[in-house]
C-alpha cells in the first residue's frame, strides 16, 4: 500500500470517527437535557402539589391563623415552601399581601372549568368561604428552550464534512492540474517544463509521479538534443565526400583520360560514406537503446586477449606494440560482440597515437569487494590530448585540435562509450603525466546483466 492510500484511508476514517462521535455525543447531550428538564419539573410540579394540599388541609382545619403560623415556620427553611397567595372572592389575599395580578389571572383562567391545576387549587374553608390558592412560582411561564434544533445540528454536520471534503479534494486535484499542465506544456514541444516546484513538498505516489515525469522530459530532451546533434553532425561529415564525388564525375565528364582516376576516387569516396553510413546507425540504435543485444556468458579475459592480439599485428607494422597481461578467466554475462568493437575501437585508437617505438598497454582486473567491479585500462605513450577535449571526444564526429586532418569519421569512441553505457558500465579518459593518454573503463558484473536484461 502506498503513502497516498494511507493518507486517504485515515483522512475518511477521520472524517466518519469525528462525525460518529459528535453526533453521539450531541445525541446524549440532547437527551441528557430533556431527562433533567422533565425530572426538574415533574420535581417542581410534585413539591407544588404537596405545598397546595398542605396548605389547603390547614385551612380547612385551623383557618387563615394556622397557615400563617406554618408558612412562617416553613421560610426558616429556605426553598421549603415557594410564595403562596390564598385569595378569597373578594380577591383579597386573606393573608393581607398584594397578589401579582398576572399570576392571579393565570390561576383563575386555570381554574374555571376544574378545582384543581398545575400550580393552583380551589378549596372550601368553614371560616373564609372558597379560597384560591397558587404559587406564582409554578403559573410562571416556561423558559423558553434554548437546545439548537435538530436541523441545525445537522447542517453544522453537513458544513463540517464539507469542509473536510473540500480540503481533501483541493489536496489531490491541485498537484493532478498541475501534472496536466505539465503534460499540455510537453507535448507542445516544451521539454524544459518541470513539475516538481509546483507540487511542492509532498510525499506520496503523486510527488514521485511528477519526479518520474521530470525524469522522462529530461531524458526526451536529451534524446532529442542528441537526434539534433547527430542530424546536423551527419550533414557536415557527409558534405565533404559528396562534395568530392560531385568533382570526380565533372572531371571524368570534363577529360575522358581521367576515367580511371575518377572512377577511383568515386569507389573510394563510396566506400566511406558507406562505413560512415553504418557506424552512425550503430550509434544511433546505441543511443536510442533500440539494438538487439543476445547475451550469452563468455570470458572477458580471452575476448580482451583476442582484441589485443589483432592490434598487435597492425602494431608490429607500424613498429609499436601492444602488451596485455592476461590474468585468470573472468565470465560476464553480455553481448561479446558489442564489448569486442567498443574495446577494439579505444586499442585501436591508442595504436594510432602512441608514440613510434613504444607500446600500447592494457590491463584488466577485478575487484570482488566493490561488486565484482571490472577495470579495464588502456594507456598509450602519444602526446595525449587537451585537456578541453577530454570531456569531448567521446562525442560522436568530435575530433580535437590534433585530430583535424587525421583520417577517420570520431565515430569509434562514440560507439564504444554506447556499448559500454548500454552494459551499464562507464568509460573515462584521462592524461597521464609521463605516458599520454589513459582511457579506463568500469563495468559491473551485477550491472551487465540487469543492463541487458532490460
């Protein structure tokens, strides 16, 4: 499960837990306060009743002289006995106090068609005739309920998951708007468009979707780059033997005497453009990932042996060497062939410009510490080159300042940086002082094979 599912899972689990809870809870607040509100007043309806009776017994019994005497001996006790008014038809309180008017008239409405009601009570006494007795206290009205209604609960419930809706669906859409436009922005043809300023910090499967597309525009931009390059690179290597294959048939047209010559030059010119032909659909299929690799297990020793032996021969005509010392087998998984030219391309070109006399030296080891890392280096006695170029002349059709006139299309070392970059290795150039130029390349045993894998 990713980060982003988590985020969600928690974000509703969240969201229906505080719901739960506050709707719970705001339902036995509710109820908690009815139950008090009806005990309160059945409480309060009980004590009335039992305060009316009372007083109407000792009426009956003792007259206005005993109620008196029992309400100022209740009033010692505070809340025992609320204020009670006992009215006669004259509408006189017989205990002479000035009755409130509202509440009388609430006790008289009360009392019309029964003797008896919530708060007041119509008795009839042997010395003060019919008396009405009320307690303004219960006649009172209710307050009114201050409970927020039961829809606006809900609408706070309903405004509270809305808000967290809200939040929530801001929080994905945002980053996806901005994938969009970034994906608009690519396919317009903007390859320098990036998304991972404007998704900001996150950390989830969306961020690392923005990082993958930085990554794919970056590579496409390469890639194209490259296409270019090599486009306009090709244009400019093959002007030059088309320009001479032009001269060749207007001179063969001009003097038929120069037919031989001609025809030479034109096989000639020909046969370049041809090996330029091949070697730059080699480095374009290199580069575009697109060629067709069989792997097989093999000796790297023995192929590196091979490789060098056949410079040797080539060597020994031009009065250099070549030496190699051979160590034990070492068995990679990968294509022997690919590895074969891109070797071959860097012993041949040191042969070309070691120094008459000396010797082109390879060596090769392997270092099980270090991920059976595989060094492979090549170091010839020439003048090695500018330091400007070194960065350079794996390059394709990149020749330095000492190549300019030198035969050759600056394909060969293109080709083997591809290959060796295509096994998942590195190749690097570098001057040596006292010798001239070193060329070392790395590769991996683990990282060939998930290299040609792929």
């Amino acid at each position: 499960m990713g980060r982003l599912f988590w985020k969600l899972f928690f974000a509703f689990w969240l969201t229906l837990g505080v719901t739960v809870a506050s709707t719970g809870v705001t339902t036995l607040w509710l109820g908690d306060m009815e139950i008090r509100a009806k005990d309160s007043v059945l409480a309060a309806d009980k004590r009335h009743k039992f305060v009316l009776e009372m007083a109407a017994s000792l009426l009956r019994h003792g007259g206005a002289q005993a109620l008196r005497e029992w309400m100022a001996e209740a009033s010692t006790n505070v809340g025992m006995v609320p204020p009670l008014y006992a009215i006669n038809e004259a509408g006189q309180d017989i205990l002479q106090r000035e009755p409130p008017a509202d509440a009388l008239a609430r006790a008289r409405q009360l009392t019309q068609d029964s003797d008896q009601a919530s708060g007041a009570l119509r008795v009839a006494t042997p010395v003060d005739g019919r008396l009405l007795l009320f307690i303004p206290l219960a006649l009172a009205p209710q307050p009114p309920d201050n409970r927020p209604p039961l829809w606006v609960l809900l609408l706070m419930g309903t405004l509270a998951s809305a808000a967290v809706s809200a939040a929530l669906a801001y929080y994905l859409t945002r980053p996806i708007h901005s994938l969009r436009w970034a994906f608009n922005a690519a396919a317009a043809g903007a390859l320098d468009t990036r998304v991972a300023s404007r998704i900001g910090k996150r950390r989830d499967e969306i961020a690392d979707l923005g990082g993958d597309f930085d990554r794919m525009v970056h590579r496409l931009e390469i890639l194209l780059a490259t296409q270019k390059r090599l486009l306009r690179d090709i244009s400019h290597e093959f002007r030059s033997p088309l320009a001479r294959l032009h001269a060749a048939v207007g001179l063969a047209r001009q003097d038929d005497s120069k037919l031989g010559i001609s025809l030479i030059r034109i096989e000639k010119e020909a046969e370049r453009l041809d090996k330029m032909l091949g070697e730059t659909l080699t480095l374009a299929r290199l580069e575009n990932g697109c060629a067709q690799m069989p792997r097989e297990s093999f000796d790297l020793a023995e192929l590196i042996e091979d490789v060098a032996e056949d410079a040797r021969f080539e060597a020994w005509l031009s009065h250099r060497q070549v030496h190699f010392l051979k160590i034990s087998g070492v068995f990679v998984d990968g294509n022997p062939e690919m590895l074969r030219r891109a070797i071959d391309n860097i012993i041949r070109n040191a042969v070309r410009h070691t120094a008459e006399g000396s010797a082109v030296e390879v060596s090769l080891t392997v270092d099980s510490a270090a991920n059976d890392q595989i060094e492979i280096k090549i170091k010839d006695y020439g003048q090695g080159v500018a330091e400007s170029d070194l960065e350079h002349i794996f390059e394709a059709f990149y020749r330095g300042q000492a190549e300019r006139t030198a035969d050759g299309f600056g394909l060969g070392l293109a080709i083997a940086d591809s290959a060796i970059r295509a096994h998942g290795g590195s190749v690097v150039a570098s001057n040596v002082a006292g010798a001239g130029l070193l060329v070392t390349i790395r590769l991996s045993i683990s990282s060939m094979t998930t290299q040609l894998a792929a």
